[in-house]
C-alpha cells in the first residue's frame, strides 16, 4: 500500500515528521510506500540526517511549494495556496495513487481538503473525526472532535453508525459497542434542540445499542464504548481532557519530589506508565470517518513517535477495509421492528 504524509503540517515539522515517518516505515511490509509531500529541499536534508537516502526505493518526496500553517483560514487557504502539501495529499487520495494520508497540519485544512476533492462514503453528509480517548474503563470513541462544529441530527446519527463499526473492529469487542450521547445530564428530558433530536434517531435505530446520555464527569467513566457530540463541544472536551491529563501527571510529580526526593524515583515509572495511557502520541492520530479514503489527523504538535504510529493506524484501517464495513453497515435494511 501507498501512505501520503504531509512533511510540512505541525509545530515540529519537517524534522519530527520527517522522522516519524522513516520510523512508521520500518514497522511496515516491505511491499509498502512512503510519499512524503511538501517542499523538496527541506525533506531531502531531514533524510540525509536520518542517514536515509532518498534512492530508497519504498521513499518517494512529492514537492509541493506551498505551506498551509495553523493560523490560515482553511478554505482560503487551500484556494490560495494551490500548491499546498494537504491539497496535493488529497488530491493523490481522490485519484487513487495513495490509500491512506496523514497530517498534524491545519485540521481545518484537512477536512476541507478532503470534502472538496474526495467523494462520501454512500450514505455519508458529512465526515467526522474519531479520535480514542482513555477512559477508566477502558478505551473510548468521541466523534466528532472538530470537523463539523454545526451539524444537523442526521450528521450525529450518520457518526454513531461509523463508529460503532469502527469500535467494533479495532476494540475487538465482545460485545455490540454501547453508543452514547454528551449532554448536560443523563434524564431524557436534558439538553438543546439538537441533541433531543439526535437521541430519537440513535434510539429508534436497532442497528445501535444506544445507551442514553453521558454526561460530562461520566465521560470518562467507560460506560460507553462511543460517544457522539458535535464538532465544537467535542474539541473543547478532547483539548480540556488532555490538558487534565497533563496537568495532574505534572502535578503529581512534582508534589511528590517535594515530599519526599527519594520517594519520586520509585513513582517514576508508575507516572511515566499513567501519562503514556493518556498521551495522544500512543494512538497516533484520528482517522476522519465518511471519506472514501483514509485520512488519518494528528495533534499539531505531534512528535516523530505520534507519527509513527499514525502509520500505523493507516495501515491497519486500510488493510482491514474499514471504510468497505462501514457503508455495508450504514447502508443496510433498518430490521422492521417486531409485533407485539
């Protein structure tokens, strides 16, 4: 298979990703392909540190001139920056000469990209971004976290087939993936207009095992195996759980040197072990769901570890048809509901 990788998206590029990328490689078949895509130059000298010649026959860099950096208004963006490294990603996504991309560039950028050049999934609006979070009951699917932040019911309810499917497989559950949705309580009657209507749709869906509502200090509490939300409240709980995750690993550490300096070498590998659960370089990046392609989205400040994974995980959607599973499963007959 062929993966793109956006060598200009994030604050560490392209050095870091650059690396992540060589590193993602070695982890893969020898049949496999790398298209590092952004300006020439500037990869080039990234291999030659890594002692990686660009001779490598399973390397490919993909010149492209220009750079979409974080602050840039994505549509505008793709539009004036024409020779951009996400634009050109999609663009080998849409004619079929990669199977998968990946970038910790602009997200913004990445989704627009994605909807003006590759076509839906059958039976998909809008595309959503998947990202697992680490919850205390183990390992959680939050979608959407950013691409879509005004969605309409059908957009939510389209977002909890794909996930479901996507929970599914990768989670290898014993289990049909209980689906919940964020709210402001866990009673039938809480929330705005938007989530009232998305909770009649996901109920009266028997393909899902909806289980209610979540709330937001029993989000992490593992009662669910996917949670729905739209793309503005998603961002700010993903962003507020990683801060809190930091944060109190931080915290802890240092609370425990003070007490006692001995005392912190012991802890050290348990907290090196508690923050790695909750890092997001452990799972690489967050596959955009609803495109007819992989697209894999990374945090902006990825590393070459987050990177590498990100690899990873491409490879793994790809080679397991993930994408094939889920429009059979979204586009299947709705069973009719039995006779009382």
């Amino acid at each position: 298979m062929r993966i793109a990788i956006d060598a200009m998206g994030g604050d560490h590029a392209p050095h870091e990703i650059v690396a992540g990328a060589v590193a993602g490689l070695d982890q893969l078949s020898p049949e496999d392909h790398l298209v590092l895509v952004g300006q020439q130059d500037r990869i080039r000298a990234e291999l030659a540190k890594l002692g990686r010649a660009e001779t490598d026959h399973r390397l490919t860099i993909l010149h492209a001139n220009d750079v979409i950096e974080m602050g840039d208004h994505p549509v505008d963006a793709l539009r004036q920056k024409r020779d951009s490294s996400i634009g050109r990603m999609a663009k080998l996504a849409a004619d079929g000469e990669v199977e998968a991309f990946i970038s910790a560039g602009n997200t913004g950028a990445c989704v627009a990209a994605c909807q003006m050049k590759i076509r839906a999934l059958k039976g998909i609006s809008r595309p959503g971004i998947a990202v697992v979070i680490p919850s205390f009951g183990g390992p959680t699917v939050l979608c959407d976290v950013g691409a879509n932040v005004a969605p309409k019911p059908h957009h939510l309810h389209q977002y909890a087939l794909m996930c479901s499917v996507y929970a599914q497989h990768f989670f290898s559950l014993p289990h049909r993936p209980r689906v919940a949705l964020l709210s402001i309580g866990e009673e039938d009657a809480k929330g705005n207009q938007l989530v009232k209507q998305v909770r009649s749709l996901l109920k009266n869906d028997p393909r899902l095992n909806f289980v209610g509502y979540v709330e937001g200090r029993t989000l992490l509490s593992g009662q669910a195996d996917v949670v729905i939300c739209d793309g503005f409240v998603g961002n700010v709980a993903l962003k507020l759980i990683e801060g809190l995750a930091y944060g109190l690993v931080e915290m802890l550490t240092k609370e425990i040197a003070q007490e006692n300096h001995q005392l912190a070498k012991g802890f050290e590998p348990i907290l090196k072990n508690l923050w790695r659960k909750h890092d997001y370089s452990e799972y690489g990046g967050a596959p955009l769901l609803g495109v007819d392609g992989i697209c894999i989205i990374c945090h902006g400040s990825s590393d070459r570890r987050a990177i590498k994974n990100a690899v990873i995980v491409a490879k793994g959607m790809t080679s397991t048809n993930i994408n094939q599973r889920i429009v059979e499963f979204v586009n299947a007959e709705i069973p009719s509901p039995s006779p009382k």
